[in-house]
C-alpha cells in the first residue's frame, strides 16, 4: 500500500481532518490535524482511526502504523 492510498482513505471518511502519511510498504506513520477528534481520548482518537484502517490491516497491506495529532489551531501555531 503507498502512503497517497493511506491519506485518501483517511481523509475521505472523516471530514475536516489533513493527514500527512509518511513511510511505505506496510508500515506508516500519521500526522492527524483534525479539530473533530479534538474532544476525544488520546486512546480513541487511535481506534478511530484503526477502525478506518482495519480492513487494510486485516488483510497485511498495513502492518504498524504509529500517530500523532493536533488541533488546527495547535498544528498552526506550532514552533
């Protein structure tokens, strides 16, 4: 699976989310800005967005995935 594939698949199911999408073959990591998983848990932001990647995972085409998110505004006025 190539990243572009990872970032369209992500982008398309939650609105008003970037992802930056960074590795290849079956390992990636994610740059989530997204204000609509902002009230969520640290915990359940991930499995948000395990549950998008689970048929890709399930299957081998993504083997480890690691993530970090922000805020629009924390991703804007980042150092």
């Amino acid at each position: 699976m190539q990243a572009v594939e990872v970032k369209k698949l992500i982008e398309a199911q939650l609105a008003d989310t970037q992802v930056e999408v960074d590795g290849e073959g079956c390992n990636f990591q994610l740059l989530v800005i997204s204000d609509s998983l902002a009230a969520l848990s640290p915990v359940k932001r991930q499995q948000q967005i395990y549950a998008l990647l689970n048929e890709q995972i399930a299957d081998g085409s993504i083997h480890a995935v690691s993530m970090k998110f922000f805020t629009r505004e924390a991703w804007d006025n980042r150092p």
